[in-house]
C-alpha cells in the first residue's frame, strides 16, 4: 500500500473524515481528510482489498482519536458503476456513513482538453462530499441503494429481456442467410424445423449448401439453447421474500389495467415502483423522460430528453405509451394525445408519444400509492 500527501486546505467538520474511493478492478484510490491534519492524502489499495480499506479507515480514526481525544466519524462516497452496491454494505455494516454519487451529476471542467487523472478525481469527488454534507443544494445526486432483496428479485425481468433480444437476433440471422438464397424460411423457433428446411430447395431446385446448412444448424441450436432457459424462466417458483411479494402485489395491480401485460408489469415494478419516491418530479427524472432546455443569453432551445435514470424503464415506457392509445381509447391522456397530433407530421406524434409516456408513468406511479385510477381508464374485467 503505497500513500501521498498533498498539502490541500479544506475548511472542515473537525469531528469527521472524508473518504472518496475511485474503484476500478485493477486498484482502488483512496483519498482522505482527517480532522487531525489540514491535507488530503492518497492511498492505494489492490482492487477489491476491502479488509485493507476497513485497515486504512480504522488506523486513520485511531490517530486522529489520539490528537483530537475524541473518535472521529466517518462518511464515505463512491461512483455507482461496475462493483454495485457490495461496498456501500459493506461501509454501512461496518458503521460507516457511506454516499453512492451519480458519476454522470458530478460538476467537470469544460475545457477541451481537461486533464482528468484517478488522483484528479478522487479530490473532485471528495470535495463533492464534503459540498454536499454542508447543504450546497444540487451538488450531486445520490443513488438509492436497493436492498439486496429488491436487487436480487429484478434478476428475472433482466435476463428474459437479454434472452429475448438474443432470440430476435439468432432469429433474424437464420432469416438473413435463407434470404441469400432465395428460399422460404418458415418458422425457425419450432423444433422440428431443420428436418422441414431439409425437404427446402431453391430457384433452381437445389438444397442448402452445405456450409450454410452447418452455420445454420449452429445458429438453430443456440435459439433453441435460449427457448429453453426463457421457458424455464416462465416456469420458476415465484420468490416468497418480503420485498418480492410487495412488488408482486404491484404487479398485480398493473395488471388491472388494459394495455398492461405481464412483462410490462414486472419490468416497471421490478426497475422503478419499489422505491419510493417524492414527487412526480422524481418519477420522470429516474425514466429519464424529464425535458433538457439550452438556454444561454439569447439561446433559447430544447435538447430533448434527459435519457438519464434507468434506460430499460424508459424503453419500457415509450413501448407502453403506443399500446396505451390502443387498449385505452377512452381515457383522458389517449384523448389529449389525439387531440393534440390531430393532422400532425409523424415527427410530431414521436415528440407527443414521450410526452404521453412520462404523464402515463407518473398516472401509474399515482394509481399504485394512492390507488387513483388514471381518468378514463378502463379495468380487466376478467382475471390475468
């Protein structure tokens, strides 16, 4: 463990240290502010050595307890990213107050050809914390950390949404080489349906060739590969934890209104509506669905969407947002949609369809905590 100091004034709580982590699989930085001296030290650590940082932590506190008489607390931050949420448990658990930032909300210099260094980082991201910990307002978001309960529960909506974009592409493959040919493609998702591509001939009467058939078979196998594990998938035992079952109540609520399936139901419930959020404001901001204005002197335009928060919610959204005109017709956002895009360019309708998406996200959001039905919605009459 190697360690540096550089002789940095920070104007400070006298009880506290301040700890960032620059993680990254190879190493860990760690910078630090203790009461006991006016600098911000450097110390590396062996990517993962979480014991070395509680060693680091713990040897800074006992030496700062010496100087001040008292122990000092200590607040931690890090970037969400590759190592998720392991570590902040981890701090947590070891009494550690400990902070996840935004990478993305992080304040930058704007030049172009900023200098940008772990070391360089490390000292952003503590002082970061120290401005947040004073109060400064919007000098940076934080990430609500899931319970591993919450985290473990959306593992299932994750991996068929994997699954099913590796269906479609080992389905559009197997279409594009038959295409070369000329020949008819049938259903390749079936499972007799190489001994039907066999009987297959082209324009001229001739069979697959033979290197075509072989990367084909390969090609079939892997599809079937993942129908199995999607099939498997439909067929796990629900998780009887506590947090699975709240978000299965929700689910089930979803459920309720026309236009929502199941796979829309357990994807909004499993990404965003277990957390609890604030405000409507929230709402959009985590589906990233909230407007980005450039305004600068006499600028004055829209950048369009954030596209921050969660990317699969927002996907989800939008998705849901078309089938919402269709099943739902009769409610209040369905009508102001039409009324609004009435003889309207299709680049209207697409600008119009997000607009949609983030009243009809915040409408269910409403619908779940509070129970209000969105106006003019219409109910299943049938269970799912």
């Amino acid at each position: 463990m190697q360690a540096s100091h550089v002789s940095t004034p920070i104007k400070s709580n006298v009880s506290t240290i301040f700890v960032a982590i620059e993680l990254s699989q190879r190493s860990w930085l760690v910078t630090m502010h203790c009461p006991d001296k006016d600098k911000i030290s450097h110390h590396k650590l062996e990517g993962g050595d979480h014991a070395g940082l509680r060693m680091l932590i713990d040897r800074m506190r006992e030496r700062a307890a010496r100087t001040l008489g008292a122990v000092p607390a200590v607040v931690s931050c890090y970037e969400a990213g590759y190592d998720g949420f392991w570590l902040h448990r981890l701090l947590m658990a070891a009494g550690i107050t400990n902070h996840v930032f935004d990478p993305a909300s992080i304040a930058v210099d704007q030049r172009a050809r900023r200098v940008k260094t772990d070391r360089i980082d490390g000292e952003k991201m503590l002082r970061t914390l120290m401005a947040y910990l004073r109060g400064e307002p919007r000098v940076v978001r934080i990430v609500r950390v899931p319970t591993p309960e919450q985290e473990d529960a959306r593992r299932a909506s994750r991996e068929r949404g994997r699954l099913t974009k590796e269906q479609t592409a080992h389905t559009t493959r197997i279409k594009a080489l038959l295409r070369l040919l000329g020949m008819a493609v049938g259903n390749p998702r079936r499972h007799d349906w190489l001994t039907w591509l066999v009987k297959q001939r082209d324009w001229q009467g001739q069979a697959v060739p033979p290197q075509i058939m072989a990367e084909i078979k390969r090609e079939h196998a892997r599809l079937m590969l993942v129908r199995e594990q999607l099939d498997a998938l439909a067929q796990a035992p629900a998780d009887l934890t506590p947090a699975a079952a709240q978000m299965a109540q929700r689910s089930e609520l979803l459920l309720r209104l026309k236009s929502l399936g199941p796979a829309f139901a357990t994807t909004l419930t499993n990404e965003v509506f277990y957390k609890d959020f604030r405000n409507r404001r929230e709402v959009a901001s985590y589906f990233g669905l909230t407007p980005s204005p450039w305004q600068s002197g006499g600028i004055d335009r829209d950048q369009g969407i954030s596209k921050a928060g969660n990317p699969r919610a927002r996907c989800a959204a939008i998705e849901m947002a078309w089938l919402w005109l269709r099943h739902q017709p009769d409610s209040k956002l369905t009508q102001e949609y039409r009324r609004r895009t009435l003889n309207a360019s299709k680049r209207i309708k697409r600008v119009a369809i997000v607009a949609l998406a983030r009243k009809l996200i915040v409408a269910l959001w409403r619908y779940l905590t509070t129970g209000l039905v969105p106006e003019g919605a219409m109910l299943k009459t049938a269970e799912v």
